[in-house]
C-alpha cells in the first residue's frame, strides 16, 4: 500500500504594490516556512503576488510586467525556494499575441511547469481588470515562448542553464500531473464567484489539489460568503482546496483581509487571521487524498457527470479526452520530508468577527500599514469628543493595543536583555525614532504598554471656540488620557475673531465701519449663519496640518539626544499624518463642510456608517483590552451627535449637551440615511425605484407621503453637494454603499437638483396610494355599518 499522505501550504502576504523586492523577500520567507517548518511539497501564493495586486494603471506599464520577470527568475534560480516544493506563483505578463494576463505560474525544483492564464476579470465595485488584463479565452492549452532576456539570463545560471524556451499556456480547465499521479489545477480569485466556476471542471476532470490564489478585500460582513463559496466547491465535488489571500494595506484604500483556507471535502482544515500585522504567515494541512476519492467515488451522481464531461471533450477535441493535462514526469509530491510522520489535519470551526470588531480591526490593521510605510512619526487627530472623532481614536487604539500584543508575544522571557527579534518593534522604534539604539548604548526601546505606543504616535487636539460644551471638551481630554495619546486643548476663538476682523475691514466701503455677520439666534440670515459655522470648521483643519507640521519639532525641540543619530524624545522627527472623522452616512448627505476637518490625509472611518460606529464604540466600552477607556467610550456612543457651531440655545449652556442636533438638521436620521445609501448603491435604485421600495419597509411608520418628502429630501442633499465627494478624504473601504467618487462611486457631481422627472412620477404614485387608502376607507366603512 502506497503513501497518499501530503502536506500543503497556503499563505496570507502584505505585500505592496510594486515593492518588487520586498515582495520577493515575503514570497521567499512563505516558501521557507511552507518547506522547512511545515514538510509541505505543495506551496499556494496571493493573486499578483510578485508585484502586488494594486499596482492598478502602473499594469498597463512594460516596466511592471518586466520587473515581475526579474523577481520570478530570482525564485527560479534561488538553490532553495522551488526545490522540492510545487510553487504557485502570482504574477501579470504579456502573451506572445501581445495581450496582458494575469496569470498562476506553477514551478518546482527551478522550472515554470504550467503558465495558467485568468479566464475571468473582476470588474464590479472597487476592481477593473479588464482596464489592466485581457480574459483568455483559448480553447486548448498551448506554447508560451519565454522572452528571450529571460532566456538569456537563466542560460547564465547552472541551475537554469537548460530551462526550456518554451511552456505550457493553459486553460481554464488546465492541471499538472505529476509523477506520483497527483492532479493539481488553478483558479483565480473571480473564477470562484462566477456561476461556471473553473473548479467544477477541474473536480470533474479529477483534480486532486486546486489552488486559488486572490486579491480579495475587506467589506463589512463579506468573509461569510466568500468561505460559503469555498466550503461548496468542495462540498458537492470533493477535493483539496487552497485560497490564498493578500492582507494588509497596498498602497490605497482597500485592506486585503487574508483569513486564507485550506478546505477538505467542504470540511474547513486550517484558517489564516483576518486581522494581523504579521507580513507573512503561512498554514498548512497534511491529508490523506485516498479521502478525496473516497468521497467522490461514494457520489453516483458525480461519477456520472464525469463521463459526460470525458465524452464531450472527447468529441470537442478529435477523441482525447486530456489534452488540457500537463505531465510533469519529474514532479513528486508524496513521500517526501517524513509527510507519514506529520499527522492528519482535523477539521476546525471557522472563525467570524464581530461587525463591530470588523469596524475596529480592519481600519487598524490599514492604518498601522499606512504609517510604516508612509514615513510619517505618527498621527494627528482634531477630537472633538464626538461619536466620529472618537471613534477614529478607538481605532487608533485598537491599532496600539494590536502592536504592543504582537511585540509581547514575540518576547520569550521579559528579564532578559536579548533584544526581541521582531519586526514589528523594529518598525515601532523606526517610527518613534529609536531607530539608532544599539545594544551598546543601552538605548533598546519596548513599549511598556499600548498607552506608551499611543504618546509616541497619536496626537489628538480638542479646538474649541465659545460654542464648545464643557461636556465635549472633557470627553476629549478623558478619552486622551485613557488612551495615552499626547493631547490638546486648542481654543481657536482668536483665529475666528481674526478672519472676521479682515472680512469687516474689507466690507468698509459699506458703511458702519464694515459688515460683520451674525449667527441666526442674535438676528442674522441664514446666509450669515452658515458662514460663521464654516469658518469654524475650517480654520480647525488649518489649525490641524499647522500642529502636524510642528509638533514632532516641538516635541523633540529639548530633548536631542548628545548620541548622534538617536532621539529620545516621545516622538519621532517626521511629519504627522492628519486623520479624518467623517462617516459614510454623512458623506452621502454631504452633511460636511467642505475643506473642514473631514479633510484629512486618510479616513478609517470614511466607509463606515453612524449605526456600526455607535455599536463599535459600545464594544469597545465593554472589552476588557480598553478598561481604561470603557466609561467615556460609553458616554460619548449615547450622547446626541452634534456639531457644535452655533451658540448653543441650552439654558445650562457651557455644561450641558449641546442644542445644535445632526438629525435635526439634516431632517434625516441616521438609520434613514443608512437605508437611502444601501438602496441607492447597493439595490441601484434612482428615486422612484426607492421610493417604491420604501413605501413598503416603512407602511408601519410613515404615509406614502411622508415617504417622499424623505426620499425627495435625500436627493435634493445628495445632489446639491455630491461635488464634496470629489475631494473626499481617502477612506478605508468598508461599506458597499461608500460614496467615494475618486475609485469607487462614479457618479456625476453636477445634477439637476429638481429631479423633475423623477420627483414628478413620485407625486404621481403618491395620488395613486391616496387614492387607493380612500377606496380602502370607504370600503372599511361599509363594512362597519353592515356590521351593525
């Protein structure tokens, strides 16, 4: 009896699109790791891994495709990384027709097995491939000739000096055999989400092993169904299923949220972090495959559609049946590195977060990425002590508790005067400005504790005029301290005072000694009103770049260490990152103002709407991990939202919660600006089509009528200030419904804002629902009185 016993990897890379040799390194640690910890012959990469998948227009360059060929000659003619091991690397080329693809590039021991070329492009929401890449469409496996540089530069090495000059092109339905008859075959992220998906031929055909390597990103509540859909291509079809996912920040707005899998028979076997700072981490699973035929073989049906599938190739290609399988005689798999030795992978539990641990990891994770790679000291956060702010702050602790985590983690023994291998700290201490330490000059830096982490990096400031609550102002200075972040308390009152000094001065010519406008509760328009809001608010995210400019330098002004090149001051000696706080919710009313504190460097939170905010904040208060801010988190998720702007009308004024409401003045809720944006992007519902739609979901709670003042109310916002969405802040992407015109909602911000058509067809079917109530009255009324 033969060993059918082996041991497989997949793997979850933050890589960083066009960081070749960085990416290259993280490829090589993933195919150590897969190789020499875990005995696997069979190694699984990320979608585009060798160049990143978010290199977007720079795929259109000669220069990336060509940079993508010298990394994967480095893993070609590297003595250890494809030895033994069956690589599937990710990687775009250009055909000899002249097209782009996007393609798997299966190699072992130094040599390209099988070129498999993706079929179909993801081209909805944030993803365009077909901008970048051309589906194949071949019909049968052919011939790759290599370009003749890199046939040059292989013939240079003795490992690769006799690589052929030419390899198997293949098809959707394409798969190596090797020597120790193991079929493995490819699929590509969108190809698991289309309705002929590429595995239910491969499965037919017989593979043992398929490979998916994605590019796919975070989305609220999307993991489940992106594991429903490999757990059933297994489920029904049998196999051995691998997914490997990207994770980490590339370079834009999206997080790639690995939790890379590897599924038996629609069993779940291993499952990467959704969540991690780690820039590699590999899993792996040993099987038996005599359970893939097994299973398959104990499915009458199954056996039957594979004799269909057999005799319609055979007819389609002259009488052969496997003319899309690649031999690779020198391909083994099995019996090899003690695979007899490793024992069977049990089947786990998979693991979701939380919607409202989603909201907090992911943004995180996206900014921890951010920073590091940025070559900021850190960020700079206007708070105001409001739901928004507060909440970019809860992330940017969450973002400090998760380093300080994975730094302790990596220290064995805290007595010890070793320094910690890790490359977590050492980006920390690059960023903090410790980078010069040695072990010499006793200057080593741990962090103590997140809060330690939060005083080098986190800056929050509370600027504050005479329309500032006693209330807001010590959340801010509470929900500071109990994160540990360096704060602030800025009044701007003489900036305001200021700007409208030189407005009056330059309106002398009218008289008075000059105009200078009022607030609507001491008398003035509603004109006036709004323009002493703005200026508030924009003179706030002056104030904010003018402090992340300067506080590094006001930081460290005193305390330059006599070391030269080290700094032992609190913070590093860069610039700061500015952070915004404006949610989905009121991007999509426009409820901003332009050029305020909405304007920022990034936005966790841009994507993200008040309803899961607020639930956010309230887990936040009730985890342990964040003890220290729990009071305040809570008191600040139930306190009304507001602006501050306005004088506030309170009796109580300075101490009491503000009079200036959110949903007071944008004549919405919140949860009503949730269902406008769900049906407006997610359902592509224009405003009759939402109208109809609402009429239904809220018969309980509002007339026909009252429904379309609403809806009509939205558009008419939505309209007016779409154009604020052109120069939104970069945001994470975390909602569907995110109405960011830069990448992702492409929208027109110059409309009509009568919508007269549409606002015309709604009075119609608003007479129509009269109409038909009265009808139903009257008829209710006859009925009583027969009644009687």
């Amino acid at each position: 009896m033969g060993n059918n016993r082996i041991t497989v990897s997949t793997c979850s890379l933050n890589q960083w699109a066009l960081d070749f040799d960085g990416n290259l390194e993280r490829i090589k640690e993933s195919c150590r790791l897969a190789k020499n910890r875990d005995n696997a012959t069979y190694r699984l990469g990320p979608e585009l891994e060798i160049c990143g998948y978010g290199c977007e227009d720079h795929f259109l360059e000669i220069d990336t495709m060509n940079h993508s060929w010298q990394s994967l000659i480095e893993l070609l003619i590297d003595p250890n990384t494809t030895k033994d091991l069956l690589c599937d690397f990710g990687m775009p080329l250009m055909g000899n027709d002249g097209c782009f693809y996007n393609c798997r590039i299966l190699v072992m021991n130094h040599c390209i097995l099988l070129i498999r070329p993706k079929t179909s492009m993801a081209d909805n929401g944030n993803y365009r491939e077909s901008r970048y890449f051309t589906a194949y469409t071949g019909i049968e496996n052919s011939l790759f000739t290599i370009p003749i540089w890199v046939r040059d530069t292989l013939s240079k090495h003795e490992i690769t000096k006799n690589h052929p000059h030419t390899v198997p092109f293949g098809i959707s339905s394409s798969c190596i055999r090797t020597f120790d008859d193991i079929l493995i075959g490819c699929e590509s992220c969108e190809e698991l989400w289309t309705p002929q998906s590429s595995h239910i031929n491969l499965s037919l055909k017989g593979c043992d092993i398929i490979g998916n390597g994605s590019g796919s990103h975070h989305e609220l509540r999307k993991l489940n169904k992106r594991i429903e859909l490999i757990q059933s291509a297994t489920s029904k079809s049998g196999g051995l299923y691998l997914y490997s996912n990207q994770c980490g920040c590339d370079g834009g707005r999206l997080y790639y949220d690995g939790s890379s899998l590897i599924v038996l028979n629609g069993f779940i076997l291993k499952q990467s972090k959704q969540f991690s700072l780690c820039d590699v981490e590999v899993i792996s699973a040993t099987v038996d495959l005599d359970e893939i035929r097994s299973f398959r073989s104990s499915i009458p049906s199954f056996g039957i559609q594979v004799q269909q599938q057999k005799n319609n190739n055979a007819s389609f290609n002259g009488g052969s049946s496997d003319n899309d399988i690649v031999d690779a005689p020198d391909v083994r798999l099995l019996s090899s590195r003690g695979s007899m030795n490793n024992k069977l992978t049990k089947p786990i539990s998979v693991h979701y977060h939380l919607p409202e641990e989603e909201c907090c990891f992911g943004p995180a994770c996206w900014l921890w990425d951010y920073l590091r790679r940025s070559g900021a000291s850190g960020y700079l956060l206007p708070l105001s002590g409001g739901a928004d702010s507060s909440a970019v702050a809860t992330i940017v602790m969450a973002m400090c508790t998760l380093i300080y985590d994975e730094i302790i983690a990596s220290i064995v023994d805290p007595d010890s005067d070793d320094d910690p291998d890790q490359q977590v700290l050492n980006e920390l201490r690059r960023i903090c400005g410790y980078d010069g330490a040695t072990k010499e000059s006793k200057l080593l830096w741990v962090p103590k504790s997140s809060q330690d982490i939060a005083n080098h990096i986190l800056h929050t400031i509370f600027m504050g005029t005479v329309n500032s609550s006693d209330v807001t102002t010590s959340r801010a200075k509470r929900l500071g301290a109990a994160i540990g972040s360096y704060h602030l308390t800025v009044p701007i009152d003489l900036m305001v005072t200021a700007v409208l000094k030189v407005f009056t001065l330059a309106t002398s010519s009218f008289g008075n000694g000059g105009l200078t406008p009022q607030f609507l509760v001491n008398g003035g328009t509603l004109t006036e009103d709004l323009a002493l809001q703005n200026i508030q608010a924009r003179l706030r995210m002056v104030t904010a770049y003018l402090f992340a400019q300067l506080l590094p330098w006001v930081r460290n002004h005193s305390s330059n260490s006599s070391t030269a090149g080290t700094s032992t001051g609190k913070c590093g000696t860069s610039f700061l990152l500015v952070l915004g706080s404006a949610n989905v919710d009121e991007g999509l009313r426009g409820y901003m103002t332009k050029y305020d504190c909405s304007s920022a460097d990034l936005n966790p939170i841009g994507s993200i709407s008040k309803q899961d905010l607020k639930a956010m904040l309230l887990w936040a208060s009730s985890n342990s991990k964040y003890k220290l801010a729990s009071n305040v988190l809570a008191e600040i998720a139930n306190a009304p939202p507001t602006a501050e702007l306005r004088p506030n009308s309170s009796t109580t004024a300075q101490a009491a919660e503000h009079s200036q409401l959110d949903e007071e003045e944008m004549g919405m809720s919140y949860e009503e600006l949730g269902w406008f944006g769900k049906l407006r992007k997610l359902n592509r519902c224009g405003p009759v089509s939402m109208y109809k739609r609402l009429v239904d979901e809220w018969s309980h709670l509002h007339t026909p009528n009252e429904v379309a003042v609403k809806v009509k109310r939205f558009f008419y916002y939505y309209s007016i200030n779409r154009h604020k969405m052109c120069t939104i802040t970069p945001s994470y992407h975390a909602e569907g419904y995110s109405p960011d015109d830069n990448r992702y909602d492409l929208r027109p911000f110059l409309y009509n804002t009568k919508w007269t058509r549409q606002f015309y067809t709604i009075d119609l079917m608003v007479k129509q629902y009269e109409n038909e109530n009265e009808q139903e009255e009257k008829v209710i009324k006859q009925n009583q009185f027969l009644e009687r």
